[in-house]
C-alpha cells in the first residue's frame, strides 16, 4: 500500500499528465485531487490563489486551500469518499506583499474527479498619453481620473511623474507625458477624464474619453492619446515692403514651436484648404495666413519658404508670443526682386 505521501505525489504527477485528458478517477477513498492556476498567454504558474470545492448533489463546501507556497498549485483533500458533482471555486486574496493580486479570477469550474486547471487573465491596466496636437510633441505632468462605469466608482488618480501610492500615482515613475495606472479591479468600461490641475499651460482641458480595457495577457496594454490644443492664434501679414498696404497673396511659412524645442508645425499656405490643424483657418489667399488652436505662452518662430513671382523670400524668421483667446498679428515685409 503506499503511504499518503507518496500517493500524493503520484497524485500530483497524474494530475500534471492529465491535463485536458478524460478524467480517470483515482483512489477516490483518498479525496486528493490538485488545482493548477496558470497565467493566460505566459503559461506562468499564478501563486498564492484560494480554492473551495462545493458539492453540487448533497451541497456544503467539501474542502478549501490556498497556495501559501507559492507554486502555484494546491491539493485539495475533501474527506468525501466521492465527488462526483464537485465545483471548484476561485478566490484572489492579497498578495503576501500586502498589494492586490494582479489577477482576474477564473470562471467556476464543475466536474467530477480530475485535476482542475485555471487560466487567469491579468487585470487590465492603461497607458495615457499627453501630447502637442500640432507638433506631436509629448506633454509632461499633466493630471488625470479613471472611472470604472459598471459598478461605477472610481479607479485611479494621478499625474504623470507621481510616485506610485497604492492603486493611484503614475505607475511609470517617470514624467514622460504619460500616465500608466495601477492594475484596474476589472475588465470593462473605464472613462478617463483630465483634471484642471497640472494640465499643461497654454492648453485647453480635452473631454473625457471612455475606453474598454479587456481582460489582459502579459504585454497587452490599452492605450489612449489626448491630442491638446490651445486657444491662441497668430495671423501672418506679408505685405510688399516698399508700399506695406498692399498684401503679398499666397505666401508658404514653415512655423515651430521653440517652447517645445523648435519642434516643426509644419507647413502652411496663405489660401491653403484647411485640413484638421493644417491650412490656413481663413483659407483664402488674401495676404494673411491665419494660425489657430495654438497653445497660449508659446514663442512660435515663423519663416518665409515661398512667396509669389516678383518677391523674394523674406529669410528673417519672425518670433511672436502666442496669447491665449488672442489673434496676435505679425507682419512679414516682403521684397520685390
Ligand atoms: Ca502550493
Ligand atoms: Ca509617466
Ligand atoms: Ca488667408
């Protein structure tokens, strides 16, 4: 006869080859069997998680454990002679770290006599990103909420850089213009929505977006970017600069944005169709090129790239300020050839 040790192990090598198998009921005197939780996608063994098997014909919870090892697996012993309508249940208690399991629990799973595997999702979690809408450029600091909408409540605050504080702060740990949350408690509908405070200057606040985060393997992320815009606006006279009340049509510019390193706005066109940010808000080519949604406080430097047959281009670049709610002018003198 084998001792109970032994017959564990036999057990428990059984229950790893016959995974996915029939299932062959062993000793069932004994009231042994092994519960395995895995990580979906990794395959990784998931420690410290809690089992209770209930009995589905006379009813009662026929036995409980938890991996306090660690390892990933448990034997469950029911004292039950048979269990031939069994339901094994999952629970995630805190890790030993005192830190919320990064897990999603398992669906139930009902069956008689076999060894239980559970594939566990990792909770989900989001990247959110700030960034310059015309110049793509990153925009560090800024402050942000997640709400969960069903059950409603919230998830996570924090701005970019913060020191992780349990489920809040950036869990980046970096100011690098984007804010990572904490694992969320589940899967599902999130709303994000910007805070008032520590949104970069110059900017408008963006409306709140509603994301779905679903149930996650390891690497996956869910990912949002709030493009900022501004409310400045700049508008580029070029006039002749012998006889400056007659106005230089259709000249090109090429604007940056030194605040934000000299980073390219790229190219506009007195006349130029407006195409999102692009074009000229005017968009007729009547001698002024009209910039707007700029960010207020930014130095823009502007310069010349094309002008008309007769001119010559004016290779000076211009620098201005921009005012938020504000159309500043500037005026570029352009010669004749
Ligand atoms: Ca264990
Ligand atoms: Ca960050
Ligand atoms: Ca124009």
């Amino acid at each position: 006869m084998l001792s109970p040790r032994s017959l564990l192990t036999a057990l428990s090598t059984a229950a790893l080859v016959a995974v996915g198998l029939a299932a062959a009921p062993p000793a069932q005197a004994y009231g042994y069997f092994s519960v395995h939780t895995f990580e979906r996608g990794s395959g990784a063994p998931v420690p410290y998680v809690c089992y209770s098997v209930e009995d589905l014909g006379a009813g009662g919870t026929l036995a409980s454990a938890c991996d306090n090892d660690g390892d990933g697996m448990v034997l469950l012993e029911t004292h039950a002679d048979e269990c031939g309508d069994c339901r094994v249940h999952q629970s995630l208690p805190d890790l030993p770290t005192g830190e919320k399991t990064p897990y999603l629990l398992a669906p139930d799973q009902d069956g008689g006599w076999h060894p239980y595997v559970f594939h566990n999702y990792l909770k989900p979690y989001l990247e959110v990103g700030y960034r310059d809408a015309h110049t793509e450029v990153g925009l560090p600091g800024a402050c942000m909420t997640v709400h969960e909408k069903e059950p409603s409540g919230g998830a996570f605050a924090g701005c970019d850089g913060d020191a992780p504080n349990g489920e809040n702060g950036d869990h980046d740990g970096e100011r690098n213009a984007v804010i990572r949350t904490a694992r969320l408690p589940h899967d599902g509908d999130y709303t994000v929505a910007t805070t008032n405070r520590f949104l970069p200057t110059g900017y408008v606040k963006p409306d709140p977006v509603d994301l779905y985060a679903p149930p996650a393997e390891p690497g996956d992320v869910v990912t949002h970017t709030f493009e900022l815009t501004g409310t400045a606006g700049i508008a580029v006279r070029a006039v002749d600069a012998r006889r400056p009340r007659k106005a230089v049509k259709g000249a090109c510019y090429v604007v940056r944005d030194r605040t934000l390193g000299g980073a390219s706005l790229g190219r506009f066109c007195d006349g130029s169709v407006r195409s999102g940010l692009a074009g000229d808000e005017d968009q007729a080519a009547n001698g002024v090129l009209t910039l707007v949604l700029l960010a207020g406080g930014h130095e823009y430097v502007i310069k010349q790239r094309s002008v008309p047959d007769g001119y010559r281009v004016t290779k000076k670049a211009t620098v201005v300020t921009a005012v938020s709610g504000e159309s500043t002018v500037v005026t570029v003198r352009t010669s004749r050839r």
